[in-house]
C-alpha cells in the first residue's frame, strides 16, 4: 500500500500551491480528507492528525511533479558553495518520502 504522513502530505500541498498547480494540489486535498489509514484501536493519539498516514493513489506523472518540486526546493537550498542550507534536511526528507511511493499506471 503507498502512504504518506501528514507532514509529507500537508507540505506538498503548501509548496504546489505557491506555483500554481492547482489539479495536483485538489487531488492531495482529497487524499487529506478521504485516505487516512485507521489507526490500530491502542493507538495513544488518535486524533492527532500528525501522526496518520494516507494512502497515495497518484499516477506516476504527478509524483514525478512532487518529487521535481522537492527536488529544486532542495538545490535551492543549498549554500553558494554546495553546503547544506538551513532547510536542506527538511526538504530531503520530503523528497524521500514522495520519491518512496509507486503511482498507479494507466490500464488500456
């Protein structure tokens, strides 16, 4: 099953929206609002949104756009000399968790 976490999901939301693509970002809306994974019944923070995860059904396309996005937020990042930023780490973190996911295919 492909999931995400909140945090993952709520940042490309934000970083989509600053340039524009409105049909990727109302497509992770709905996942938000309709694909969160149940919690097991002795989870101690049920209604802690931060600690769900949802399930992903993107095409393979739209993640490439996610993870491009992410990518280009982390070279941007980077210092005039190729160091680590202060957001680097943040944003290779997001780039992992996008880049992990498989998107669904087209069926003829």
């Amino acid at each position: 099953m492909n999931t995400i976490d909140y945090t993952s999901l709520s940042e490309a939301i934000t970083e989509l929206s600053k340039i524009g693509l409105k049909e990727i970002v109302t497509k992770l809306e709905n996942i938000l609002e309709n694909n969160e994974v149940e919690k097991p019944k002795l989870h101690n923070r049920k209604e802690d949104k931060t600690t769900s995860y949802y399930r992903v059904n993107l095409a393979e396309e739209e993640l490439e756009v996610i993870t491009n996005v992410f990518l280009d937020l982390e070279v941007g990042s980077l210092t005039e000399d190729g160091e680590v930023g202060n957001s680097t780490d943040r944003y290779v973190k997001l780039l992992n968790n996008w880049s992990n996911i498989n998107g669904e295919t087209a069926s003829l």
